[in-house]
C-alpha cells in the first residue's frame, strides 16, 4: 500500500512538473521569441525626424518686465508653535 502511494506522489510531481514546464515556455516564447518584437522593431526604424514638428522655444519671456517684478524670497521663519507628533514635517 504504502508503494501505490509513492507512485502516485511521484505522478503528480511529474504532472505538476510538466504543466510549471509548459507555462515557462509559454512565457518564455510570448515574451522574448515572439514575431511580434520583430515588428514593433521594424515600425520603430521607420520613424524619421522629418515626421516631428521643430520646437522653437522662445527664451525672450524670461528677461520680460513681468520677471523683474518679481521680489527674492527671503529667509524661512522658524516655526513658532509646539513641535510634537502632529506635524511629522516639522523638524
């Protein structure tokens, strides 16, 4: 009796070896061998820069009379309230 029981043991750890088996290749042939990389690579290498717009950038804004303006921020005052657990961004 004891013999039956191993050999079943040792069927169903072969069975659950042979399905883990075929889900890695699975896996493995969707993933890194599959024709579809082949085209993504292809539709990639047709990509040109004459398809994408230029991006002018205009730098004049940042010497505008609206920037001028503008006052430095000083030092940050110290917090006056109680320190304690409330507040865990407060030193």
């Amino acid at each position: 009796m004891a013999i039956r029981e191993q050999l079943e043991k040792n069927k169903t750890l072969v069975v659950g070896i042979a399905v883990f088996a075929v889900i890695i290749g699975f896996v493995f042939w969707n993933f890194y061998l599959s024709p579809q990389k082949e085209v993504q690579e292809e539709q990639k290498k047709e990509l040109t820069s004459e398809q994408f717009e230029k991006i002018n950038i205009n730098f004049d804004v940042l010497e505008g009379e609206h920037l001028k303006e503008l006052e430095k921020i000083g030092t940050i005052p110290e917090y006056q309230g109680q320190i304690g657990r409330d507040n865990p961004f407060i030193r």
